[in-house]
C-alpha cells in the first residue's frame, strides 16, 4: 500500500503544477493584451456613475491610440507616455461633476481571474493593466480590455485582432477548456498577487 501511495501523490502534485504552468497561447495573451482596471471612490449611485463616465471618457479619447499597432511594447509605451493625459482628463472630469476627491492612474501588471465577455473569454492570468484609481478606490470597479480594442462596441472583427491562431482558438467561447478553479486560485497564490 505504501508503495502505491507515494508515487500517486507524486503524480498528481505533477499534473497539478502542470496544470498551473500557462500553455503557450495563454503565456502569448498575457503578453499582448492591456486591460483596463477603474476603480470607483464608493458604492453610491453617483461615484459609480462618475466611474461610467471616466471609462466612456478614457475609451473614447484614448483607445484610438492602439488602434493600428500590432506590437504590444508600443502599445505599453504610448500608454505609459499618456499617463499624465489620462489622469489629468480623470481629474478634470470628477472637478466638473462637482467632487473632490482625485484619480491615480498607473500602468502596472494585475491578476485577473478567467472572465468571459460576449464572445470570447480570457483565462486567468497577469496582465499589464492600466489602472484608474477614483479616490479611495473602494467601490465596484469594471475592467475590460484596452489593447486589442475589445471594450468598444465598435470594436475590431475577430479576424483583425493581433492575437495569433492559436490565441483565437483559446478565447473563442466556442470551444471550451477544462479550467478547475482550485488551480486558478492556487496559480494566483504562486503569482503574488
């Protein structure tokens, strides 16, 4: 009996890190996608409204800088050089809606949990991730993808997505994969996050 239990245990400690070891289009997602992360002051009616309007607003003014790129280190690179702009607008927007309290906005890497949109879904994973504070930041926040363009209704077709084939046959919903929450929260232990 204990020569049979040792290597099970064995095993299956293997297929568990195995399982927890991105696969290559997951690592390739990770490294070319930027989320977009607000965080509202407060749960009240009105600083979640005011977190609607600062994502209308960034997403309006500001997603048509990735628009054309296709390389990931421009993208971060435009982001990270309208830093100042983004808050600045951020800012502005919550003087003129009659609040104090200001935005912090930051380029970062961020664990997301696996989260399905419309038609696609991305798994779990970190993420480079621009990050917009409202004040306390402690109220719901919303989050979607900046780079590819996904956040926007008006938003590319899947065929022009800079995701590779095999990135595409991993976020279409019309396939599925086998995921156990367990290893996804496992996963963001050994991440830090």
């Amino acid at each position: 009996m204990k020569k049979t239990v040792f290597p099970a245990i064995c095993i299956l400690i293997s297929c568990i890190l195995m399982m927890l070891i991105p696969t290559e289009a997951e690592a390739a997602i990770y490294e070319d996608t930027l989320r977009l992360h607000i965080l509202a002051e407060s749960d009240t009616a009105e600083d979640q409204a005011i977190k609607i309007a600062i994502r209308d607003m960034v997403l309006e003014k500001y997603s048509s800088l990735f628009a054309n790129e296709c390389d990931i280190s421009v993208v971060i690179g435009k982001a990270s050089a309208e830093l100042g702009a983004i808050e600045n607008d951020c800012n502005r927007l919550i003087l003129d809606t009659g609040y104090d309290y200001r935005a912090k906005v930051r380029l970062t890497e961020e664990w997301y949990e696996t989260r399905e949109y419309r038609d696609f879904l991305l798994p779990a994973g970190t993420y480079a991730s621009l990050i917009i504070e409202l004040g306390a930041g402690e109220g719901q926040n919303w989050w979607c993808v900046m780079y590819p363009p996904m956040c926007l209704e008006a938003s590319l077709s899947h065929e022009e997505y800079p995701y590779t084939p095999s990135e595409m046959r991993l976020i279409n919903k019309s396939g599925y994969r086998v995921k156990f929450k367990i290893l996804e929260l496992a996963s963001e232990i050994i991440s830090g996050s």
